[in-house]
C-alpha cells in the first residue's frame, strides 16, 4: 500500500523524505519490486543482496571504512561519498537523518537494523507505481512502535558509544569519517583481532565482525577490512569490555 494520509507507509515516507513508501515482507523482496538487477555493489556486501544482484558489478572498498567509494549502498551506519542516483540501499536508515537524493531507497526492518521489528523493509520513492507488495500486517505495528521512538534510541545510542570512546580509548583504530546512524562501535584492530574476539565471547559478551569479502572475491581492501574490523554492541558493558580488548593486545 502507497503511502496514505496518517498511515505507516506515510510516516515513513515524510521520515525518510520521499513522497511515497510502500512496505514488503524484506528489504530484499522490496529490492526484487523494484526490478533492479544491475549496477555496483561493495565486494564485502552481505551476501543476501549479492543473490538478490547476481549482475550487478562488485566494487572494490577502503580497507579504513568498509565502503566502497561512489556506490549508494550504506554500510554499518555510515553513508557512502555519493548520493544523486537510481538506487539507495540503506538497510540502517541512515537517509532518516542526512537524506540521500537517490531516486530510489530501500531500508530494512530486519533483526539487528536500527529500526528492528524482527522483518520487514520498504521502498521508497517520489512517484507512485502499480507494484504488488507482499507484506506481512502482523509487522505493521512493531515497526510504527520502532520508528516513534527512533530519535530516543539514536539519542540514547549516541550517548552510549560516547562512553565506549571513553573506555576503549585508542586501544582499536578508529574509523576515520563520521558515522550517520550510531548502529555500533565500530573499529579495526590490525593485529590479534580473532584474539581479541575470542577473548570477549570467552568471557559471556557479544561482539562482530560483519561481513567478510563475497565468495572468490580477491580485492584487498575488502579482505583486510574482514579481517581487522571489529563492532561492540552500544548496550555491553564498555569498561568490562575495554579491559578485555587491552589485556588481550598487550599480552
């Protein structure tokens, strides 16, 4: 359903600052409406979407970032360097608080996303289209429960990786550009990442890794990217933590 006067579908549209939203059972169910089936994707995407793409050009990425320069598709709460095209893919929303410009966005309402309702995506655009949606009305309002209180959550999130600055210190390398939407604490650890991730779930907390390259995939930035990048959920124990990660690189 297109967006509509005081409707879901409206509210995340005027969110996102399109004209119209239209809501599907997956971000990637959205990603097949729309008929999208080429373009660039980064080479350490997740590999959902490279199935979803399988024509699409893989893009080699900064192993500083994890993105891949010029290609509109957001990772990890930060925004790529190029805006004005066809398509955005945005599953963390990161358009919600520095608009894109893409013609087109497609966000996720997934586990672990930003706005987490457990499933769902949407399209979003400034014309309306004849496309059918498949979406699951039991999503309907989880996901309006999500997106009133998604200013808070960034609020409080935003507050809590300031204090993860704090204990963590430069113990990790940073990721060295501004992060829109605050998903993680992301940072690179060089040496003894794998340590360093074992050591942390060895003690009874969760910590990532994100994705690593796409199959066959030999760009090096990609490789050492999966190799070094590390992300702590806001929500841990910042000072247990930081002191896991600082024993474990200084032993």
């Amino acid at each position: 359903m297109w967006a509509k006067h005081n409707t879901l579908e409206r509210k995340l549209a005027d969110a996102m600052q399109y004209e119209y939203c239209e809501l599907y059972d997956t971000a990637r169910s959205a990603l097949r409406a729309l008929g999208f089936a080429r373009g660039s994707i980064p080479s350490n995407v997740c590999g959902e979407l490279y199935r979803v793409l399988p024509h699409a050009r893989i893009w080699p990425v900064s192993a500083e970032t994890g993105l891949a320069p010029g290609v509109n598709v957001h990772l990890y709460g930060y925004q790529s360097d190029r805006y004005s095209n066809y398509l955005s893919i945005d599953p963390l929303m990161t358009g919600y608080l520095r608009p894109t410009g893409a013609h087109h966005t497609i966000i996720s309402f997934g586990h672990k996303k930003m706005l987490d309702a457990g499933g769902g995506g949407a399209l979003l655009c400034n014309y309306r289209s004849n496309r059918k949606s498949n979406f699951s009305e039991q999503l309907r309002g989880e996901i309006e429960y999500g997106l009133r209180r998604l200013l808070s959550d960034i609020r409080l999130r935003r507050g809590k990786i300031g204090q993860w600055d704090c204990w963590l210190g430069d113990s990790c390398v940073r990721i060295p550009r501004e992060q829109i939407m605050p998903w993680r604490v992301m940072r690179r650890i060089p040496e003894k990442r794998d340590m360093v991730v074992k050591a942390i779930r060895d003690a009874g907390y969760p910590v990532g890794t994100n994705y690593p390259p796409l199959p066959g995939v030999t760009d090096p930035g990609a490789i050492q990217w999966g190799r070094e990048v590390i992300n702590f959920f806001p929500d841990s124990d910042a000072k247990a933590i930081s002191e896991i990660v600082k024993r474990t690189l200084d032993a």
